[in-house]
C-alpha cells in the first residue's frame, strides 16, 4: 500500500492520474500555505487595527500589480510549450529566465520612481524600499513554479510554497509581537519570501545551474511574441482583481482599505481553487488539444463540472454566514466588511468556471481572443470603481468587481462555444438543488445562533450526502476511485 501510494503522489502515469496527482499537491500545497500565512494575516488585522492592516495591504496590492509586469505571459508561455515540444524545455526556461530576470530589473525601477506618485496613503511610503525588494523575490520564485508546472510535478511547488510561508509565519509573528508595525510585517514578509525564492532555485538547480549556457538569442523573439497575449490578459486580469484596493487607496480611507482588504482576503483564498484544478489540468489540456478534441472536451467539462461543485455552497452558503465569518475571523472592527464580502462571494459564480475556460482558450493558443474579454473587465473595472466608490465607498468597488467579472467571463463563455462546443447547464442539475437546501439550512442554524464554524461543517456534511443521494457524477467516481485504491478486488 505504501509503494502504490507513494507511486500515485510522486510519478506521472496515466493521464487521470497526473491530473488527480497535480490537483491533490496544488490544492494541498496552496490550502496548507494559505493556513499558515492566515495566522499572520488574523494576527496582523488584529494588532495593527483597520488603518495599518490597510497600509500593509496596499502595500501586498502593489506588489502583486507589478509582479505580473514581470512575467508579461512567460510563465504560461513556458507551461504550455514545455508540454507541447519537451525537447525544447531547457532552452524556454533558460531563454524565458533571462528575460524574467531583466523585466525584474526594469519593473523595480518604475515602483522606486511611480509608487510615491499615485498612492495618496503616507503610510505606504516607508514600506516602498522593502516593497520592491519583495517583489522581486516574488517574481523570481513564481517563475519556479512555471518550471515546476511544465514538468508536471506540482509536488515539487506545493514543497516551496509550505517552506516559504512557514517562513514567514516565523518572521511576522516576530515582527508583529516584538514591534507590532505594518513596516516589520513588511519587512518579515521580504525576509520569508526571499527564504521561498532560495528554496526554489536551489530544489530546481538542475534547470538553474548554467542557465546562460541553453540561452537562446533566437528564441527571445519568438518567445515574446508568443507570451505577449498572455501577458496582457494576465495584466488586465490582475488590474480587474487588485484596482479595488489600489483606487480605494487613492479615494477612500486607510480603515476603508482594510476592511474591503479582510472581504478580499477571505475571497483571495477561495479563488485559489478553480487554480489547484485549471493548473492542473492545463498541460493536458494543451496537449489534447491538438491531439484529440473529443478528449479535450471531456475534460474541459470535468473541470467544469467539480469547480460549480465547489462554488454553490461557497456563493449561496458564504452569504448567509458572512458577519459571522468576519466576526470569528478578524473581529468586531471589521463587521463594515460583511456587506462587502457577501457581495463579492457571488463572484465565484463567474470566477471558477472562467479559470477554467480561460485555459481552454489558451491551450487551443486561441488567447488573443481574451484580450477583449480581459480588456472588459479590467477597464470597466476602473471606470465603474470611479463612478461608484465616492458614493457608495467599498460596497460600490465590490459592485463594479461582480458587474466586471459577469461580463468578462460571458465573452470567455462564448468564445469557448465557437471554438469547441460543450456541455454548460447540465452540469448544475444536480449541484443546484443541494446547494440551495444546504443553504436553508445554514440560515437556520445561524438564526438559532449555532457557532459558525460548526454550522460550516454541518453543512460541507450535508451538501455532500445530499450530492451522493443525488448521484452527482463527480461524487460517486470519487468514491469509486477511493475505493478502487485501497481495495482493487471491490468493483462497483
């Protein structure tokens, strides 16, 4: 059992397996990360109070805007290619390195030079040194992961990604006890991060060492003009998901910055699990793509079909139990942020299956097509956060995210129809129904004022017992994959 065990979460095999593999040690992986950095996070909004749990968080917004300039679609680039010709890895990673490394360089430059310019919030100004440094620790050990990614050995990733947050963990629960400002926590957040950024090169030496040497002169082009469509949907993706904060920044109050930063962070969090699967899923996606369309199909609505899953008792569930939520989570200051978060838990509706579909598109190298998509989202943004924040404040930004968001992954929608059709409404039929009454029954429970992290778990148990008696597909081959595994002689 432990040969087979250890078989099934360190080697690729079968296509089902890679993909259960990846999506088990991405999910794991992130889930564990993101539970040791949330003691940081709880820790922080706590100590800091609303006004320097805003600062701090602008701060993270910035860093994130500008680490995607970058990238400019290398890392996607480099997963896709990497599945498609393996042959040519080491000369992708290697050219695609190099040029990470100057657009890095470049990228610090314009954040010494921009930042004191566009932020309205002094308290963000002495961060911005150490800003940048973690930054570029940042974007360094992110292209790690695209190494990772191609090779398909999310195992190797979820090792880093645990190691770097336990570091900082380690330094900010440091910072926060011994200084309790958002500039320790700054600081200890670049110290952690540039631990992560160590580990990753030093785990992945093998396509680091000498990486000078497999560089490319004639791939720089070509790489380029293939990464750019990348790039500017993933910057018009990031401006759709970072310019709440920024703008809030620039219009609203540091307290008002970190309330809508508790909502988004709660939200930060689930988004990252369309990401464990559509990561996952992707280089086979890119290589069915070319080779078997049916297949590629398939899988697509497979996808599709386990993120709804996830998303009805998030969206229908998370709205009922937001105040709690936030109550538990960052205490009574933060309760202004409840109306927000129940606003932008709908989001998932739209965010979940996009990811997936995002990378269908991409895989069919089809993603000029989500330029306008992303160009809706990311501009429409800004314009209706303009409109709608000096009126209705951080309610009024979380508006104009759900607005956004509805009509950016529409386009994708339809985009993905005419390329290959699929399966859409189907797939809910018997998703909906359990997460409507898994819903009802956490509004009594909390009506009766039942702890809601026991109402939480009462109904994750309920929503999936009613999907089994349901006999939702993904479901009883989960149970028949569970039970295959530990007893190959049982079939059902």
């Amino acid at each position: 059992m432990t040969a087979k065990l250890k078989k099934f979460l360190f080697e690729n095999s079968t296509l089902r397996q890679t993909i259960l593999k990846n999506t088990f040690w991405m999910s794991f992986g992130q889930i564990a990360s993101r539970l040791i950095r949330a003691v940081v996070i709880i820790y922080a909004a706590r100590i800091l109070g609303a006004a320097g749990y805003g600062v701090f968080s602008y701060a993270l917004s910035l860093a994130g805007f500008f680490t995607i300039f970058s990238d400019i679609g290398l890392t996607p680039f480099l997963t896709r290619e990497s599945a498609k010709a393996p042959e040519l890895r080491m000369t992708y990673i290697a050219t695609s390195f190099t040029l990470k490394l100057c657009l890095v360089a470049i990228n610090s430059i314009i954040i010494l030079v921009a930042v004191p310019f566009i932020t309205k919030m002094p308290g963000a100004i002495p961060l911005l040194p150490f800003l940048i440094v973690l930054f570029a620790f940042d974007s360094i050990r992110d292209f790690s992961f695209a190494v990772t990614r191609s090779i398909q050995k999310m195992e190797t990733e979820a090792g880093i990604n645990i190691l770097t947050n336990i570091a900082i963990l380690a330094f900010g629960l440091g910072a926060l006890f011994f200084f309790g400002t958002a500039k320790a926590l700054m600081i200890a957040y670049t110290v952690g991060t540039g631990i992560g950024m160590i580990i990753g090169l030093w785990t992945l030496r093998s396509y680091f060492h000498k990486f000078w040497t497999s560089f490319s002169k004639a791939h720089v082009k070509p790489i380029l003009l293939e990464a750019w469509p990348f790039g500017v949907s993933a910057l018009l993706s990031t401006i759709m998901l970072n310019t709440d904060t920024i703008m809030l920044g620039a219009m609203r109050t540091e307290a008002e910055v970190g309330y809508y930063s508790a909502a988004q962070r709660i939200i930060s969090i689930l988004y990252l699990i369309p990401g464990f699967l559509s990561v996952s899923v992707f280089p086979v996606m890119a290589q069915l793509a070319i080779k078997n369309k049916e297949r590629f199909v398939g899988v697509l609505e497979k996808a599709l079909r386990a993120v709804l899953l996830v998303a009805f008792p998030i969206a229908l569930g998370g709205a009922v139990l937001a105040s709690p939520l936030i109550l538990f989570i960052f205490g009574k200051e933060y309760l202004p942020a409840a109306v927000t978060l129940q606003i932008l838990l709908f989001n998932v509706f739209f965010v979940f299956p996009g990811s997936i579909i995002n990378n269908g598109i991409f895989a069919f190298g089809k993603q000029k097509q989500l330029l306008v998509a992303f160009a809706i989202g990311g501009i429409g943004n800004v314009i209706l956060n303009f409109l709608l924040i000096p009126t209705f404040g951080i309610a009024g930004s979380a508006a104009a995210t759900i607005v956004t968001q509805f009509l950016s992954n529409g386009y994708t929608f339809f985009a993905m129809q005419r390329i290959t059709p699929f399966t859409s409404l189907g797939l809910v039929k018997r998703i909906a129904p359990a997460g409507i009454i898994m819903t009802i029954a956490a509004l009594c429970m909390n009506a009766i004022g039942t702890h809601v992290l026991i109402t939480v778990c009462i109904s994750g148990i309920l929503y999936a017992g009613l999907l089994y008696v349901f006999r939702e597909e993904l479901i009883t081959n989960l149970r028949t994959e569970i039970v295959n595994f530990f007893n190959p002689s049982v079939r059902e």
